[in-house]
C-alpha cells in the first residue's frame, strides 16, 4: 500500500517530535534553569558572557555560509535578513531588512559588547574564537557544518532544530537571571540584547511547522539527512550549555 502524503507528513512529524521536541536539551536545560534564579556570581556571569559572545558572533559565519549555499533566490534572501539584521540593518513595519536602515549600533554584537562592558569585560575580551570553551567551539563548528550546509534537507533540519531550542524558552530563563543580578547589584546592565531576541522567538515559533511541511515538500528531500542534522545540531547545542555548566 502507498502511503498518502498527508499520512507520510504525519509520519515525518512524529519522527521529527521524537529526535528534536524530544531531545534532552530541549526538555530540560539545567545551566539555564540554574541561571535563572539569578544566584550568579559576577565570575560565572563574566565566563557565561564570553562563552556566549563566542557563539553569537561566530555564528554570523555560519549564516553568511547559509546565504552563499541557499538552494533558492527566496532562502538566499530569507538567510540574507537574517545576517543583515545581526550586522545591524533594522526591520522595517514590514518585518523586512529591504528599505531598513543601517545603524553600526544596531548591530546585536555591538548591543553584547555594550552588556560585556557593564560587566567589566573589554572589547579583548569577548567574541573571538580565541576565548571559547572547546564545547563552544564544537557548537559554533557545528553550525557551519549542518547550519549553513549545502545540502537542502540537512540545512532544513539543522535550522529547525536551532529555531525549536530557542524558542524553547532558554532566553527567557536568562532574561529572568539577568533582571534578578541587575536588580540586585547592576542597575545599569543593558538588557536589550537578550529581550529583543526573546521578542523574536516568539514570532518565529508560530512557523516552525510551515518551515517542516515546506521542506518535506521540496523534491528530492530527504528525512534521514533532515533528522541526522536536527540531532547534530541538538547534540552540540547540548554540548554548548554543559562546557557552561562545568565551568561554573
Ligand atoms: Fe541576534
């Protein structure tokens, strides 16, 4: 008997709730979930900011590979916004890059920079490949490899898992830490980096089930490699999280 196409949606879905909505990371964060009751020393809170300064800045490497390997003129330009915005290209009404105007201060690392700074941390200091953990790195690796693949399904899977994770709920649990250090002995720590990118999360975790049907629906697609990189991308995501939890 052939499957109907629905029936094999359907099927895909229940795979792919089992490898990502289901993967340890996803479920439970136990760095984050620690974090979150704001009994952070300044020491940790400093290792914890370096560490994410890494990833966030090296991952404008692995969405400018995403943008060079997209399969289409609609994901090249999707990818391209998303890098835009990073370097500091603000959405317009819209919600698009295009007519949006450029400010260096607009730029999310510069917005990071300005947060490392409260905490004593130099533009030296943070965001250089040179200052991550060797978890970091691997996760920072991981993107470019699976991330910004130039194989369709694997990118697919790979970029559905990272938008699955955050949209899980990590920034919120570190926004929550954050407001409790602030409020308890840095009035002046800048929370707009983490805040804006929770406000983002939220938009984009009503489309992560169009973003699977679409690509289950491109010919040639291949659920194996979609999954194999979902798991990758978790796996490494996890491995981020502990080389935080071991050094705290
Ligand atoms: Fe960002």
């Amino acid at each position: 008997m052939i499957a109907s196409p629905v029936s094999a949606l359907d099927e895909f879905r229940a795979h792919v709730a089992d490898a990502v909505g289901a993967h340890p990371i996803v479920r439970a964060n136990s760095y984050t979930a620690w974090f979150a009751r704001g009994d952070v020393s300044d020491d940790a809170l400093r290792r914890f900011t370096v560490q994410f300064s890494v990833f966030s800045h090296l991952f404008l490497e692995a969405q400018m590979r995403k943008c060079i390997n997209a399969p289409d003129v609609a994901s090249y330009r999707a990818s391209k916004e998303i890098l835009l915005n990073e370097l500091g290209v603000s959405f317009t009404r819209e919600g698009s890059v295009e007519g949006g105007t450029f400010r260096f201060r607009a730029g999310h690392f510069e917005w990071l920079a300005e947060f490392a700074s409260a905490l004593g941390l130099t533009w030296h200091e943070i965001g250089k490949r040179a200052h991550g953990l060797p978890a970091t790195l691997a996760f920072c690796d991981a993107l470019v490899e699976w991330y910004g693949s130039d194989d369709e399904s694997t990118a697919a899977g790979a970029s559905f898992a990272i938008e699955h994770w955050a949209a899980a709920g990590f920034w919120k649990e570190l926004i929550a830490g954050l407001r409790a250090i602030k409020a308890a002995r840095h009035p002046d720590l800048p929370l707009g980096f983490w805040t804006w990118h929770d406000a983002l999360e939220e938009q984009h975790a009503a489309h992560t089930d169009d973003e699977l049907a679409q690509a289950f629906a491109k010919p040639g697609f291949s659920s194996e490699r979609f999954l194999r990189a979902g798991t990758a991308m978790l796996d490494a995501v996890a491995g981020f999280w502990e080389g935080l939890a071991q050094s705290r």
